[in-house]
C-alpha cells in the first residue's frame, strides 16, 4: 500500500502468502495448455498492435487470436490463453506466454511491443481548510454535479456517508460506465455511478472478495478525500472531530479496483480500467499506485495515461513513498501530475509519564484510555526469551521475548517493523514505547498503549528502567498539537527526475500526513492480528494520500472551465501553488515541486502553458524516444526525424524548467522557448520578475506580454546562464508573470546530475 498506515512504510508479503501464491501460480501455469510441450515458464504479457478498427471489439478479438495462433501452434491453445482483449482505447491483449513466444510475437508486422505484466504497490478533513478550500468556497455546483472522477485502487464502500446520493440527481448523460454486481457489493447509486473490479490473472486473493467492495480501506479513503459528500462528526475514536468532505462533494464517483490484498495491482489490470474509464467518461483519473518502471513506453500508469490524455482525460499519480532519498521518485511521466506529499499544521501525540516523574510526549495515534494509574515497565533488550534470540529481542520480534517477562507490562522496543505493539499485546503485555529515528512527522495507528519516541528520549528511558528496581509508566490516549507546517513529509518521493534531467518532478505537493476520511468497517484499523479497533473514518498518510487532493482540485477547476485541456488544468496548478519553503525542506523543488496547490487561485491562473499529444511526442523525440515511441502512442505513424527540430528545453511547454549542468568546468547555456495562453481579462498586461541566486544569470525576453483578447497565446525566451562551481548541487530560481491580478509564477531549477 503506498500509505503509511503501517510502519515502516511497506508491507510485505509473509512467506506464508508467498507460498500460497506459488502454488496457485504454478496451478494456473499448468492448466494452460502448451505447458505440457515444453517446460519453459509462461508469464503474462501485454502485446500491443498498431490502431484498428475500433468500432468491432468481436472482430478485434478474433486477430488477436489468430495473431496468437501464429505462434501457438493452435487457434485453441491460443484462445485458451489469451486472459483480456482490449479493443477500446487501444489495441492490445493480455496472455499467458512464454518468454519465447514473447520474442516471437514481438518480431511480427502487427505487433508494436510485448511487455512483461508486473505487479505495482499501492502507494480530514482539515486538510481542505488548511490549504485554503474552505466549505463557503464559490462553486459551480451544476456542473460540478456533471464531473466523473475515476479512482484506481482497493475498491470502494458503497454503504459509507461520504457515497451516499441524497440530493443527486441522474448521472450525467455523457456516463456510458456500468456498475459490477457481484458478491458482497450492494451496487451503485447517483453518487457512486460507476464500479468495477480487474482481475486478470485469476488468481484467487482468499483475503479479498472478487469484487468492488474495498476490503482494505485505502480506495475508499482516497475516493473520499477526492469527491465525498460533507460528513458531520467524522472522528477516529474521537481524534481529528469535523467535518469530512472531498474536495468536489457534488461530483460522481466511478471506482475501478486494480488493487487485491495479497498480489498487489498488475500492468494488466490497470490497462483493463484505463480502457473501461476512458470509454466509461470519467473527467479525472487518480492513481494511488506506485510505478515500476522509468520507461515511459512501458510502464501501464505512464501508457494508460497518455491514452487518455489523448481522450483530453488528466492523470494524477502518487509520486512515491520511498523518500526522503534523492532520485526516489516514481510515476514522473511528463503527461503526468506528479504529486507530493506534504503535512499541515496538525500532529497526533500521547503523553508517556513515567514513575520518576519524566514527561515524554510520544507520537502516533493511540486511541486507549490507561485502566491504571501505571504500568511495569521493562526494556526488549533484557527479556529475551533464550541466548539467540537476544538480538531481535531489542526489536521485540516475535517469539523472542520472554513471555512472562512481558506479562501486564509496558515494553520499551526499538522499531525495526511493523506490529511490533501486536506482538507484546499477544503474549500478554499491556502496550509498547518504540524508539525510532525515521519518519516522526507520520502519526501510526496502533492497536495496543503504544507510541513512539525519538532515540534521545529513548535513552534517558533506558537509564531510567536500568536505574530503578520498578520502573513504571503509563501511556495516555492521544491528543491533537497544532504544528508548524507546511513542510514535505520525510517519507514523500524526491527528485531529480529519474526519467529524464529536463523535465522537473514532482509537479506540486499536496496534504498527505494524518488524513481523515472514509475507511470500510471489514478491515480493523491496523489489520494486525488481535485489533478490535473498527471505525467509519481512519487516519492515513502517504503519497496515496496527497494524490486525491489535487485531482480533487483538478475536478474543482474543472467545474469552472469544463474545456480546458489537461496541460492547461495542469499550469493552473502549478503556476498558482503556494511557494514552500527551501530552508524547511533542504531538497526544495525535488520535495515540493511548485509548492503547495492552492485550490482557489488555480480556477483562475491568468496564464497557462498549453500543449497537447503533439508536445508530448515531439518532447519523447528529443529524449531520445524514437524507436520506442510507437509503444506508447499506439500507431507506427510517428517518425520522430520528420517532428520539427528543435533544442530539448524547447520541446515541451511545460510551466516549469530544469537545467542540468553540463559539467564542472564550462558555463552551462539554456535556452527555453514557452508559449503561454491568455484564460484572464481580454486586455491585460504582464510583467516578468526573475528571482536567481548568486552565480545563476538569467534573462527573458520580452520581459512583458500585453494580451488584447483571451485565448490569444504569446511566446517569450528564457536564457539561464549557470557558471561553473564546484559546490552547487541544486539551485532554485523562479520566473514571475505579474498583472495587476494575476502571478503566474514558475519554479527555475539548476543542478548537476551526480553521475
Ligand atoms: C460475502 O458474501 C458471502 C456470500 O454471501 C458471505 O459468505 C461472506 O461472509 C461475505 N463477506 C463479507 C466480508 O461480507
Ligand atoms: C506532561 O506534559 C504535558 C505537556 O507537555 C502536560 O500537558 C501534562 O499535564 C504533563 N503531565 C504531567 C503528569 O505532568
Ligand atoms: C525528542 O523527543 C523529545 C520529547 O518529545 C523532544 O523534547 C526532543 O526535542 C526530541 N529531540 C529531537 C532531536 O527530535
Ligand atoms: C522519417 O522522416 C524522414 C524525413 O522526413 C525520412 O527521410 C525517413 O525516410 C522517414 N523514416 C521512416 C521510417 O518513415
Ligand atoms: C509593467 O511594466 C510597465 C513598464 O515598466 C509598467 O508601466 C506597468 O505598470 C507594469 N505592470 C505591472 C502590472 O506591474
């Protein structure tokens, strides 16, 4: 899952559940027929074909087959195997293959590419107010009532408030989506107009349900903080009280499930839901799914997207929860938002008090009242059950402390995984304080006393239990603080962008620490053995998290401009975000992008960058895209040597601008040629401000644009002039457009690749 509900921020499978899976997988492979003839492993792959006839799915199955059949031997055996034929957005099918088989199908006339299918992990309501959408924002509710916004994830909770239609009217007439009805799915309504499941593979998830219900919470959490209706007295066990609401309560929800427990959300399924929400109608795409791959031509978010983007559908995705390492990102294809996450001013704590009177404010979410004035309390380093298992005892893995050592105590653990609290809980302990240097601006869910403190406090505790013969303390229910904020969360996916050095990600950041929203009531809070914690709304954090927020802001625009194209909802976006600050987040513009979406000043940015299918192309081209590209755009018609020539900064109108230093020695020139868009007053005028620091030079021209009309478009030059030295990693600098209403502002970014 990429939230961070969990601790440490990615859960893995057991090995129990890897067995399970083998054993299934090697049940599927030799059911398919063909095995029998060779023993060379068969996988899934996607095959793609050049453009068709889209108006005859039935035929379009029938080539595939045939094209299958071809290196099949059989028009059974291929038929056989062939899982998923997708005829609507593009041409492609899903079949189990060999790899030879794979080499032979890609070699042929039709065929464009074959890639493996692989599995991806998943990446209140404050959060609204805090950045600056208050519930008496103008609206446009009419419209706002016509916007469909499709969420790739876990599947939804059709029973929860936050879906519920009072008030809706029929969906809108452009909705062509359907609605699975299937076992534990009580179907859709006005507000929850669409609802499907993916899965492909057939494997059976014994821990899900074949079905769109969301057996885990993390799709209907972020449906919800997307587009749910307003939910009074939304709490968790009384925590973060308010009311709980999506950014666009007005708009229709349609779910598309592509995620499953056990086996994560696959190429293929993926593809499946972008082919049924491009059809379907939907307006918005959110993906809280991690990217595998930084080729753009073959990773299924980065594909499906530019094929809806051709259908003038924008993507959001979830830029990755594997910070706060540079390079970390996933999911920065330029057609892409790519969205960060940052915390707001709110923070969950739980004060510790111990017998000598220490006062520890620890941190996380912790929803137990004390039943006694205090508790015994120990050190998992000093109860190790036996001489091995003294090194994981410090950790309190299971089976490694002694249980009646543990028994109604208190135990001080370093934490290395997650359940630890579980672990102490099960053979008897009363609860846990963990010691942790990473990832303190998260507030974990427990399902025991437990919350976490850093490694000072945990010392002065160690010396307080090895220097009293009783030591005790007590965990108190947590309580909210107030905390200053913004500032990006440490586990939020950095830059630069891994895919290419001329492009910057993430896009913009949005809130993605300790959200409030909808959970479903088949999960507990933590899904650890032992929690009897269940609750309508949960607290989770993760890039996940920040994702709806913009594509909610993207619906909100949207309600406002239902014409403008995804680029152009994009530079709203980004050219209005509120800047965050460096000294805050050292990692600047690689943390936060432009900053923090500000919701309000996005439906009226004065300015856009513009582009289209085209810039996207001709941008693939100058990175050196060419012999791949037709993966990607479904046709072998692109020739990138006939695509205008031009310098790679130019390529692609994009509202922000990265230099890499060439190297340490030479002044680095870069030369960017932008276009921008009037969507302000028919007359206006604007002048640029450049900011640069010390070093960086950097000049455009002409240094104002007037406008006498909308939509009239205006180019202008950027010149960065970067000199060598030998300490600049990354620099940021910016480009203001300035009216008397309006900044359209640009974030400038100079660095050096390390290589
Ligand atoms: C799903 O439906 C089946 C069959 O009606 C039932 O046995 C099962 O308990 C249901 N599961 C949940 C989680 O509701
Ligand atoms: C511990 O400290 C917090 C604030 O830091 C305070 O609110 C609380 O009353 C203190 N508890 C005790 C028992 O001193
Ligand atoms: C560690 O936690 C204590 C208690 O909450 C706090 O006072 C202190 O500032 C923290 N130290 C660091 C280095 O974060
Ligand atoms: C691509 O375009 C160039 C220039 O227009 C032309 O010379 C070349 O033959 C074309 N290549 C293909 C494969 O069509
Ligand atoms: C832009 O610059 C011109 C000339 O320097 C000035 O007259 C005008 O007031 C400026 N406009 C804004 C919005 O700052």
């Amino acid at each position: 899952m990429w939230n961070k509900k969990t601790f440490p921020h990615r859960r893995f499978l057991t090995y129990w559940h890897l067995l399970i899976l083998l054993l299934m997988m090697m049940i599927i492979i030799m059911m398919c027929p063909g095995y029998v003839k060779g023993f060379e492993e068969k996988e899934f792959h996607i095959v793609f074909l050049g453009d068709h006839d889209k108006e005859d799915y039935s035929a379009a199955q029938k080539t595939h087959i045939h094209l299958l059949s071809s290196v099949k031997g059989s028009y059974a055996d291929a038929k056989e195997c062939i899982v998923h034929s997708y005829t609507k957005s593009f041409n492609a099918f899903a079949a189990k293959i060999s790899s030879d088989e794979a080499i032979k199908l890609s070699r042929m006339e039709q065929v464009l590419s074959v890639i493996p299918n692989r599995y991806h992990k998943l990446h209140t309501t404050r959060s609204w107010d805090f950045i600056g959408l208050p519930l008496t924002a103008r609206r446009n509710l009419q419209r706002e009532s016509n916007i469909v916004v499709g969420v790739f994830d876990t599947g939804i909770t059709p029973s929860s408030d936050s879906f519920k239609d009072v008030g809706f009217g029929p969906p809108p007439a452009k909705w062509k989506g359907a609605c699975a009805h299937s076992a534990n799915f009580s179907g859709c309504n006005k507000k929850l107009i669409g609802a499907r499941y993916f899965k492909l593979d057939g494997i059976r998830d014994p821990a899900d349900i074949l079905s769109p219900i969301d057996v885990d919470g993390h799709g209907t959490h972020t449906s919800s903080t997307l587009a749910g209706n307003l939910v009074s007295n939304a709490n968790l066990y009384g925590l973060a009280k308010g009311t709980a609401r999506g950014a666009v309560p007005s708009a229709r929800v349609a779910m598309y499930k592509v995620c499953w427990v056990t086996s994560g959300c696959s190429d293929m399924d993926i593809l499946a839901a972008y082919e049924a929400a491009i059809a379907d109608g939907v307006d918005v795409i959110s993906i809280s799914i991690g990217g595998v791959s930084s080729e753009y031509t073959t990773d299924s978010i980065a594909v499906g997207a530019f094929h809806a983007l051709k259908k003038g559908i924008i993507t959001f995705a979830s830029a990755g929860n594997d910070g706060p390492s540079l390079g970390s990102l996933a999911n920065h294809a330029p057609w892409l938002v790519t969205v960060a996450a940052s915390g707001t001013d709110r923070a969950f704590r739980s004060n510790v008090i111990f017998g000598n009177g220490l006062n520890v404010s620890g941190i996380g979410v912790s929803t137990f009242n004390p039943k006694q004035h205090l508790y015994p309390l120990v050190s998992g380093a000093d109860i190790a059950l036996n001489e091995e298992s003294k090194e994981y005892a410090r950790f309190c893995i299971e089976n490694s402390l002694d249980p009646k050592k543990v028994n109604g105590k208190l135990v001080l653990c370093k934490l290395g995984s997650s359940g630890v609290d579980s672990v102490v809980k099960r053979i008897g302990g009363t609860g846990a304080i963990l010691e942790s240097e990473q990832f303190l601006d998260v507030a974990q869910i427990f399902m025991a006393p437990a919350t976490i403190v850093n490694t000072t406090a945990a010392d002065t505790i160690n010396n307080y239990i090895h220097s009293s013969r009783s030591a005790s303390a007590v965990i108190y229910k947590s309580h909210e603080i107030q905390i200053r904020a913004p500032f990006v969360a440490s586990f939020s996916s950095r830059g630069p962008n891994p895919g290419t050095k001329r492009l910057l990600k993430p896009d913009i950041a949005a809130p993605g620490v300790n959200i409030l929203a909808s959970y479903t009531l088949l999960k507990s809070l933590t899904g650890l053995a032992g929690d009897t914690q269940f609750s309508k709304f949960t607290l989770m954090s993760g890039t996940s998290m920040s994702c709806p927020h913009v594509a909610g802001v993207a619906a909100y625009i949207k309600s406002f401009h239902p014409n403008w194209s995804p680029a152009a909802i994009r530079s709203a976006i980004i050219t209005t975000a509120k800047p965050m600050s460096r000294r805050v987040n050292i990692e600047a513009e690689f943390a936060y992008g432009a900053g923090q979406v500000n919701p309000r000043k996005a439906v009226n940015p004065g300015l856009v960058y513009d582009t289209n299918e085209l810039g996207y192309i001709q941008f693939l081209c100058h990175e050196g895209y060419g012999g791949s590209l037709d993966k990607l755009v479904g046709s072998k018609s692109i020739n990138c040597s006939s695509i205008v020539p031009g310098l790679g900064y130019d390529a692609i109108n994009y509202p922000t601008f990265q230099v890499s230093l060439l190297n340490k020695k030479q002044t680095t020139v870069a030369e960017f040629r932008r276009t921008v868009t009037n969507v302000g007053p028919a007359i206006s005028m604007y002048n640029a401000t450049i900011r640069a620091p010390k070093g960086i030079e950097i000049k455009v021209e002409p240094t104002s644009l007037s406008f006498t009309r909308k939509l009239q478009r205006r180019s202008f030059k950027l010149v960065v002039k970067a000199k060598p030295t030998s300490s600049i990693e990354m620099v940021s600098a910016s480009l203001g457009w300035k009216s008397l209403r309006h900044t359209v502002r640009s974030p400038i970014v100079i660095y050096s690749p390390s290589e």
